[in-house]
C-alpha cells in the first residue's frame, strides 16, 4: 500500500509558530503533503483557516491540537487528531489549559530579571499577542532578538529549562482528562515526541500504559525530534501498546525548525498508520 504525505504536527501564530495557517499550507503543499494537520498548542482557534486554507491547496486535512499535560512532574504534549473543534468540553479544556499560560510567564519574566535580563515578560507578549498564548518559545525568541543569546538553541541550553534561568514548571492538564477531551470529541490522542521526554524505562512504561487505559490510540513514531535509532525504538513501542503510529515534523518556523514541513522518512514498516483509523474523520479537498 502506498501511504500518503503525511505532516501531522505542525504549529502557527495562533500559539508559537511564526507563519500563518495560510502560509504554512502553502508551504506543506510545496513539499508534497497531501494530508495536514495543523496542531497549535492547546488552541483550536486556526482549525477553520487551517481547513480553508488545506483545501485551497489540494490537501486532505485532519484537525489537531497539541496539548501539554503534567505526568511524573514532567510536561508531556499529547496531540488530538480528527476530532470536531467545536465542541465544548474540549474547546474549554483547552482555555482552562491555556489560562495559566499568563501568570506563569509573569514569573518566568521575574527570574530572568533576577540575572540582569530586564523587560523579557513584555517581550516575549510582543511575539505572543496574547498572554493565554505565551510560551517558552516566545522568551526565546526575545532573547535571540536582544542577543543574549544567538539562536534558540542557545536559549535552551542556558535558560527557561529546569535547574536554569527563567524555568518556572507550570501545572497543565491531567493525562485523563486531555486524552478523554480528544476521545470525547470523536478524535484521536496521540502521544507526541515521546523521546523528548527524557523519562526512566519505568516512567515511560507508566506513561503508555496509562494513557492506553485512559483511551489514547496512538504514537509519534517519526517526528522532527526523533533520531533513525528512535524511530525504530518508538515503532516498537508501538507494537508492544498497539498503537497507531503518527508521523509529523513539528514545524514551527523557517528559522528555527530543523525539520521542513513533509520531508520526513516514511513510518517503519508493520505500523498502522492514526490516518486508516482517521479515515472517515479526514476532511477531503474538494476535487476528491
């Protein structure tokens, strides 16, 4: 069977990506993605441009979020797919989950402050727009463009990480409750990245397992983050949990990302891919 493009991660400005739902389409089509999902951080607010704008391209979309949950003191992102973006348990998990995205960045504004970098919170909001929207990404950017640091890379190895300059650990979602918002609006939950997570063979044993139990289906097998040793690594995973296996780059920005929409390496082979199971929730470009 041949399997389509597939770019099942990816963000814009309407949380911490830098292009906009238009833009982005345009660039995925360019680079051959016949299906796209779009996956803002605990955000549905460019689903119906996202859609327009796929269609407009001649790709197949599915919806997508991307949301952050706490689990063994750890954030983890679990990515809805296909789900309807419209309804409202999911809508106001998702604003419950944005809304301490302020006070957090107001205190992660604070401790840079402490180490001489004044002015980083109202930076960071010029890159947000909005304080429910703020993330490390954007205080980030603020110190690449003050040149504290050359390049976000930089960033992240001196600050806003644990144990660093400006980290403050924000508590997000329950794993139930973001897998069981997805699921309740007919989506998929899929872990995201699961090897960015940096957890002990047990935690990460836990973390599958209970998301399993909690109704999650899939996992990232072939992401932006991933090595080819990983890859395989996470296709076992998915094998042993009987997971669906997802594939997406995680793009954010054409200055930052390492890897470019639709140029990942197929899904290692004996995987079902989310979108068979998705088949039926994808939202199909008009000339097919």
């Amino acid at each position: 069977m041949t399997f389509p493009n597939a770019d099942l991660h990816c963000h814009s400005v309407v949380s911490d990506g830098t292009l906009t739902p238009e833009a982005l389409a345009a660039r995925a089509a360019i680079n051959g993605v016949q299906l796209w999902a779009l996956t803002d951080h605990d955000e549905v607010g460019g689903q119906d441009r996202a859609i327009a704008a796929a269609h407009a391209q001649g790709m197949d979309y599915l919806t997508g979020a991307e949301i952050s949950v706490t689990f063994a003191g750890k954030t983890v992102h679990i990515v809805g797919l296909g789900f309807d973006h419209h309804n409202p348990a999911l809508v106001q998990g998702l604003y419950a989950t944005r809304n301490g995205r302020g006070p957090r960045a107001q205190e992660m504004g604070a401790e840079l402050a402490k180490v001489g970098i004044k002015g980083a919170y109202e930076g960071a909001l010029t890159y947000a727009g909005n304080p429910e929207l703020i993330s490390r990404t954007h205080f980030a950017r603020f110190l690449v463009e003050t040149k504290v640091c050359k390049d976000t890379n930089e960033v992240f190895k001196r600050f806003l990480t644990d144990g660093k300059p400006g980290f403050v650990p924000h508590r997000w979602a329950h794993l139930k409750d973001a897998v069981q918002w997805i699921v309740g609006a007919g989506g998929m939950a899929v872990v995201a990245h699961p090897a960015r997570y940096d957890f002990t063979p047990t935690e990460e044993y836990a973390l599958f397992t209970e998301f399993k139990a909690h109704g999650g289906q899939g996992v990232e097998v072939v992401t932006g983050s991933h090595t080819v040793a990983e890859y395989a690594e996470y296709a076992d995973i998915a094998r042993e949990f009987g997971l669906f296996a997802s594939r997406g780059s995680d793009f954010h920005s054409p200055d930052e990302s390492h890897t470019e929409l639709g140029t990942l390496p197929t899904l290692p082979k004996g995987l079902t891919p989310v979108w068979e199971p998705l088949a039926d929730r994808v939202l199909r470009a008009p000339s097919h």
